[in-house]
C-alpha cells in the first residue's frame, strides 16, 4: 500500500481490470473510500470511532445497499469480497 492517495488510487484502478465485470469492482472501490471517509469524519468531528471488524462489515453492508438486487443474487462475488478483506 503506498502512502500517497494518488498512488493508491492509481493502483487500485487496476483491481478487477481482467475481471467479467469491472463495474462490480468499481463499486467495492468507491464502497471502502466512502466507508474511510465517513470514519474519518466520526474520529475528527465527533470523537466516535468504530473498530476495524465494524468498518469492513459497513463496506460490505453499504456494498449490498448501493447495488441493491444487482449483484445480492451473486453470493459468489460476495464471498470473494469478504475473502479480501
């Protein structure tokens, strides 16, 4: 992982290049970004802060949310998201 944003997302744009369905990956990026931030924001603001078990299951919970029916019928692709994690 490197340290410096630009070349994380840089890297990580080339997550899911080869997979059947780049969208799908698409999502699980913008999931964990939403989910850092949103933490952030708890510690920096309101001194709140959830452990790290609880922010990968918010991903995976805003994942399922965000994609609604979509993708919730491929429980394939899911178990491979929380294998990741």
């Amino acid at each position: 992982m490197s340290s410096i944003i630009t070349h994380l997302l840089y890297s990580w744009g080339e997550v899911g290049v080869g997979a059947a369905d780049r969208d799908r990956w698409r999502i699980v990026r913008a999931c964990i970004w939403w989910i850092v931030w949103k933490e952030r924001n708890a510690r920096c603001f309101e001194s709140k802060s959830c452990d790290l078990q609880k922010i990968k299951l918010n991903c995976i919970r805003f994942f399922c949310f965000w994609c609604k029916t979509m993708y919730l019928e491929d429980t394939e692709f899911i178990i491979d998201i929380l294998g990741s994690f």
